[in-house]
C-alpha cells in the first residue's frame, strides 16, 4: 500500500507539491498514466501505474483525502462514460508543468465517439483539482459542458475547463463549460471556455445555478462569438455573492474587432452581489452585463467605460 507520506518521495526523492496536498492518516496515493498504465495494474506507484482515472478513482474512500496522481503526457484520458466524482477531501492532482490552465497536458476529456456530458461532476466536497484540463469534444446536438459543480468547498488550480468543442454544441442553447450550483468553490489561474470554436447560440461558457460565495482569482474566461446575447456567464440564482478577481474576459471574433454585447446575462433578481475586484478586464464586449442592478467594480467612480478594453490612438 502507497501512503501519501510515502509517495511525496516516490518521485526521485523530490516532494511533489508538498504540504498543498491535503492528507490524513489514512490516505492512500494512486497514480494515472494513459500512455504506460493499465487496468490490471494496482494503481500504487508510477511503474504500476492505472492508465484511466476512472479506474484510480473506483480504488478512493470517501473522506480519506485520498490522492489520484496524473502523469502528464501526450496522450489524453478519453473518459467511455461521464465521471462523478463524489467522494469528498479526494483529490485529483496532474504532474505537470503548473500552466494556467491552457495548455495543461494531463487531460481528461469526453471524446465524439462516446457523447457523454459532462465529462466530469463533482457532487463532493473538499476536493483539491490541480494542473489539468477537462474538456468536452462530442459532437452532439445537445446541451453538453466539461464540469458540473454542484459540491461544495473544492478548489481548482491551473485547470483548463473546456466544453462545446465541436461546431455542433456550440450552436446549442444549452451548452456551457462549467456549471456551478455548489457554494464556496474557488477557481484560481483557471481557463474556462475555448476560442477554437465559434459559440452560435445562446450559451455561455459559466452556467451560475445556485450556490453562494463562489470565487474566481486570476482566471480567464474564452470564447468565439461574433453574436449579440452571447454570454461568458450566465447567472439564474445566486445568494448573496459571486467574486472575480483580476480576471480576463475575452471574447474572440473571426470578425476582428468586432466586439459583441454584455459578458454577463442576470436573470436573479434577489439579494446578491456580483464584485469585480482588482484588475478584471474585457476584451471583445461592448457591455459588462444585461442588468448592472448588482455588479460592484473597484473603481470610485463607475462608469459606463469601466473594465471595457479598448484600442490605443495611432
């Protein structure tokens, strides 16, 4: 049996990302490799490592603060039926350079073959997911996304969250990349969207749910849309509050140039705050949101300029 304690120096002595791994007493570590991995393995160690999470995640105890290690490379883990993570303090780590989010390459996606959605729920809480990127690529005509989160208190670091990969969910009304219900979720140095594929309908990379005191630091959140009243986030129910800080929202045009409208559509309409703090910028919108009712920047002054990119004089 690999304990945490024994796998921080399984990897040539060297501790792998320390004390930010949450452990107790009782963890156990399993490592993921699709390039060299299999099911028969035992999971215990990179030489025996299992090539799928899905099959390491099968092998974790709810509230262990069991660890799943995903070995980086050039092969994805393409996921045959969607993934729910619930177990909660379980954790998915990928051992790779700490990108922010694009780029990542320890990748668990849901290919065109299988058409699942999502790729990924994680109805537990307190999980730690690190440098990886979960990305949806079927291609079916339905309102498919990457991640659902409807637990609460997990965290995501330099993690990229693609959905509507293909032409034909992105013209869904339905589609998103991250759907978020929980409360107290926190999203940091995180991609969420894709500016490959053109979003023709009225989607929105974040679906807001439900939940409260959500957080996203240092994030960015893509797309490619050249069509009015398409959104980044979209929020139908929010209690109290939603933060964003020193985050891009950007929007890419195959028409340069061409800004579209509002990055936000508000349809909650009870008590709560939608905060922009520090340094949030837009690039390729014209408006910060449908209803300003609730937003609240960092500027003394608000005004209809505010946090809207624009070109420099010649």
């Amino acid at each position: 049996m690999t304990t945490v304690a024994d796998m921080l120096y399984h990897l040539g002595g060297v501790p792998v990302m320390g004390n930010l791994i949450p452990f107790g007493p009782n963890s156990k570590a399993f490592f993921v490799d699709p390039v060299n991995g299999s099911a028969s393995n035992d999971g215990l160690s990179p030489q025996t490592a299992f090539a799928s999470v899905a099959t390491a995640y099968a092998e974790t105890v709810d509230g262990a603060n069991d660890v799943i290690f995903f070995i980086g490379g050039p092969t994805a883990d393409t996921l045959t039926t969607a993934l729910t993570w619930s177990n909660s303090y379980t954790h998915l780590i990928g051992l790779s350079v700490p990108l922010p989010g694009e780029g990542q390459r320890c990748r668990v996606i849901g290919g065109a073959a299988t058409d699942i959605t999502p790729v990924i729920t994680v109805s537990g809480s307190g999980c730690l997911f690190a440098n990886l990127k979960i990305a949806n690529e079927t291609d079916a005509n339905a309102g498919t996304g990457a991640l659902v989160v409807s637990g609460d208190r997990n965290a995501f670091i330099n993690c990229m969250i693609a959905g509507m990969l293909h032409a034909t969910p992105g013209a869904h009304a339905s589609g998103y990349s991250l759907t978020l219900s929980g409360s107290e979720n926190f999203f940091e140095r995180c991609t969420i969207g894709a500016d490959t594929i053109t979003r023709a309908s009225t989607n929105a990379e974040i679906l807001h749910t439900g939940g409260e005191r959500n957080r996203f630091w240092d994030c960015e959140i893509i797309s490619q849309s050249d069509t009015a009243g398409h959104f980044a986030v979209k929020v139908s129910a929010l209690d109290r509050k939603l933060e964003f800080k020193d985050c891009l929202f950007y929007n890419f045009s195959v028409n340069w140039a061409q800004a579209i409208t509002d990055a936000f559509n508000i349809t909650e309409n009870t008590t709560h705050y939608i905060v922009l703090r520090g340094a949030c910028q837009f690039v390729g919108y014209t408006g910060i949101a449908d209803t300003v009712t609730h937003i609240y920047g960092a500027g003394a002054a608000p005004n209809n300029g505010m946090f809207l990119s624009t070109n420099p004089a010649a």
